[in-house]
C-alpha cells in the first residue's frame, strides 16, 4: 500500500440520524490497520465495507460515550469465537477505560472479560497532551469539551510521516487548534448547523475557527438531523459510510 487510507465504516451519530452507523474510522497504512473509536456497530460496518476484523492491531478511543467505544466488547467477543484470532489487540482510551471496558463486557456478554483468549487484549489509559506509541502509532490526546463523558479528548495522531486530527465530540475549544494544526487531515464534529449544544460542535463555529489550524483537509463527521440536512450548503467534505480518503 502506498500512503494511509481512512475509512469511515461510521460516520453517524449516537442516535442513528440519517441511518448512519456510528463513529468508528478505519486507518491502513503500510505496518497495520487501526480504529479511531468504535462505535457499537462497528462489526456491521466492518463486514460491510469488507474490513478484516483480525487485521486491526490498535482501537484509539476518544471518549467513553457507546457510540464511540461501544463495540469493542462485540469486537472481542467475535475475535474469541468467530474469527479465531491470535494476534494481539491493544486499546488506548481516557482514564476509566480498563474499568469501563470490563463492566461492559460483563454486562453483555456476562464472564466474557474473564475467559482465557487465544490472543493477547492490552488496555492503556492516555493522559492529556503526553504522546504514546502503539503498534507504530504516535496518539497524542487533547483534553475537549463534552462534560456529557468527562474526561474526554481530541486526538493528534501521527502515522508514517501523516497527521491525522480527531475533535471527537466536543464544543469548540482552542485545544483543537493543536490537534489540527498543520494536519493532513482534520476530522471535525459537526452536529448541528449553526445551534450551539453543550458538548457539541456547530458548522458555523467550526468554520469560523478552522483557518487557524492550517490544517490541509477538514472532513465533518457526527452529524445529526439538522446538519445532515444542510450538508450542500457545507464548504467543505461531509463523511458518509464508506468514504475513502488516501493521504
């Protein structure tokens, strides 16, 4: 492969607006294949979009809403039972997630965080502004506004020479100008149009904002109802399920 590709195998919101899955962004690149969250119906867009579960290496999560980490214990489960995996997976999220991730597995699939796999699962917790590396990953995490999942993050994610920006969901906050300064890529929350919602991006403070990062392509995500609807009038890209882009 030559350079990155993203894929978006989810796009929507955590209420299915526009019948999109949910936030879950699949990066290949020439060393693996990572996520940038993964929403609860990640396995769906997987097998969708024709993604190899067993290929993916690293989960980068920004929060712990279900639309964003909700699918890792679907992931694991089905890596145990179904694809047979035997190569380990590492999982990156806020503080909490080791916790959040066990309570969730058990819930819905009761004692599935305590077989023994044939692969490894590691799970590390990030801290604001400290970079960590994973499976050749650089996942450098800014502290964001969605007090709705505090604490929450942005993410700067450096992959083979490329720059990745993440807002996750939040309001704005001038963090997200380092996030995405000078990023190849910006993947912005854009889920209204022009209403401000506590914990949310607008477009119209996006876009007031978005020259300062330098950022060299803005893509919108997470968007709802509203926003959905106004997508022509956007200058920029709006995701979609299945949009490529190749960096």
């Amino acid at each position: 492969m030559n350079g990155i590709e993203v894929r978006f195998l989810g796009c929507g919101d955590a209420f299915g607006s526009g019948g999109r899955l949910q936030s879950c962004i699949h990066v290949s690149h020439d060393g693996g294949r990572f996520l940038i969250d993964c929403g609860a119906s990640c396995l769906i867009g997987m097998s969708r979009f024709g993604v190899e579960p067993n290929d993916i290496g690293l989960i980068v999560v920004s929060h712990l809403h279900g639309d964003h980490y909700g699918g890792i214990p679907f992931l694991v489960n089905a890596s145990q039972i179904a694809f047979g995996r035997t190569e380990p997976l590492t999982v990156l999220g806020p503080p909490g997630t080791k916790d959040v991730l066990v309570r969730a597995m058990e819930i819905l699939f009761p004692g599935s965080s305590r077989v023994a796999r044939k692969f490894a699962l590691h799970v590390g917790e990030f801290s604001d502004r400290e970079t960590v590396t994973a499976c050749g990953i650089a996942v450098t995490p800014y502290r964001n506004i969605h007090p709705q999942a505090d604490p929450s993050f942005a993410l700067r994610i450096g992959c083979r020479g490329r720059i990745i920006g993440y807002s996750g969901d939040t309001q704005w906050t001038d963090a997200l100008l380092d996030v995405a300064r000078g990023a190849d890529l910006f993947i912005a929350e854009a889920y209204s149009y022009g209403k401000q919602a506590r914990g949310h991006m607008d477009y119209v403070t996006l876009m007031n904002h978005y020259g300062e990062t330098e950022a060299k392509r803005l893509v919108l995500t997470h968007m709802g109802r509203e926003m959905l609807s106004m997508c022509g009038k956007a200058d920029c890209e709006c995701a979609e399920d299945g949009k490529r882009i190749l960096l």
